[in-house]
C-alpha cells in the first residue's frame, strides 16, 4: 500500500502494522514517537491501529545531545 512518510511517498509491503513499518525503516520502537494523519498514536495503541492506503504517517525519533 503506498503511504506518505515523513513526507514521501512509500510503498509499505506489510499488513498496515505501525511496527511492520518502524522494521523497514530500520527505527528502534522504544526511540520513535508515530504520528498517523496528524494525530499521535501512543505506543500502547500500536497494536490496534492498521495503517491504510494514503495515510500520512510521521515517525519522529528521539535523538540524545544538545
């Protein structure tokens, strides 16, 4: 299914699973924050959310430094 990640396009290959799509952008779950269609998708909702064709998703990963 084709989704708009962190503002381009991507062609997702799995089943709409937030963490199919963390593994293929190689993102450590515990150090990423999920946004889907402008709302915040907290962790523990990872697993009830199914991501559809055209959704927007931002993945924002916590970075330490200053």
């Amino acid at each position: 299914m084709n989704l708009i990640v962190n503002g381009d396009s991507h062609n997702h290959e799995g089943q709409g699973a937030i963490e199919e799509l963390l593994r293929e952008y190689q993102a450590q779950p515990l150090r990423t924050a999920v946004m889907v269609n402008g709302e915040v998708v907290p962790r523990k909702a990872w697993d009830a959310i199914r991501l559809r064709e055209g959704d927007q998703v931002e993945l924002l990963t916590i970075a330490a430094g200053g």
